[in-house]
C-alpha cells in the first residue's frame, strides 16, 4: 500500500533533495497561487489549480547534521474545498500534511492538503490531482543559489574554453 505522496508525480525530486518525504515542519510558505482559467491546450481549459512554494529545511542524517534548504513547488489538480486563513509576511508551517481524499464514487482517489499552523497561514484544501514542478536548493532565507555557468572555474581562475571562444583565461585568482 503506498503512502499519498507516493501518486504525486514527481515526488522522486522531493526524496532526492532530503532523502526521505518530509513533513515539512517549519517550512515557510513562500507563495500560493489559485488559477481557475489554466489553457491546456486548443479549447480545452482546466479547472481550478493550486500552486504552492515552500522554503522546506531538514536536518541532514550526517555525522555532522546541518540544515538542507530547498525550495519546493507543488502544483495540484482541479482544487476544491478551499479553506485558508491568516496570510501574512511569514507563514511558518508546523507540517504540510498530504493525505488521501475520497472523491465521488467511480473517481480516483485524490489528496487533502493541510497547512498545520506555527504562524501565519493555515487551512485545508482537496485536489484530484498533484505533481512536483521543482525542487532547487536554496540559502537560509530561501533565495535560490545562484547557478554555475558550464566550465566556469570555481574560484574565478581560468576557465575552459566552450567552443570555438578565443579566451583561454579569467580574471585572477582569489586565494
């Protein structure tokens, strides 16, 4: 039998980033998005959906522990039952709570989705659907690491030429 997370498409991210399905705790809300007029494709329009971001930071099973921070972006599928309250500049979850949701008979089972409160937002809401849109390591405030270009050298030394490019050198070496 598997666990609710398990049907969100995508999930494997989340296990790569920490190691296991977090409960989220602590975790900051960073946005919350609710979209009802979403174009699949020619005509056809689909029905309510809701993104989430969270700041998420677990503790790494290290002999050393320290804090793992990534940003994780949810979005889930024509979204009902919404019930939120408290939105404010901070948004500290105690848990994200996902858990299997009963809809009309003869539909596939779908989620129920639980912000559990420490400060800020909490509520609830249903969707017939979820997936994992990213998963990006992030600092202590939840801003997104900077990206490394493709053979830049890691002190500002000198880089490996891409291509057909003439430089051969960087900018001096900080040591």
């Amino acid at each position: 039998m598997s666990t609710p997370y398990q049907r969100i498409e995508g999930h494997e991210q989340v296990l790569r980033a920490f190691g296991y399905w977090p409960d989220f705790h602590d975790a900051e809300v960073r946005s919350l998005l609710m979209d009802r007029n979403t174009r699949l494709f020619d005509d056809v329009v689909a029905n309510a959906r809701i993104e989430v971001c969270l700041h998420a930071f677990e503790w790494t099973r290290d002999a050393q522990p320290c804090f793992n921070h990534h940003l994780v972006q949810l979005r889930f599928h024509y979204a009902c039952d919404l019930a939120l309250e408290g939105l404010n500049h901070q948004n500290a979850i105690l848990e994200f709570k996902v858990e299997d949701y009963a809809f009309p008979p003869d539909a596939p089972v779908g989620f129920r989705i639980t912000f559990v409160p420490a400060h800020g937002l909490s509520g609830s809401f249903s969707a017939a659907g979820a997936e994992v849109l990213s998963v990006l390591p992030c600092d202590e405030q939840g801003e997104p690491r900077q990206r490394v270009e493709p053979a830049a050298a890691p002190n500002g030394g000198p880089a490996t030429p891409l291509g057909k490019s003439s430089v051969t050198e960087g900018p001096p070496s900080v040591s």
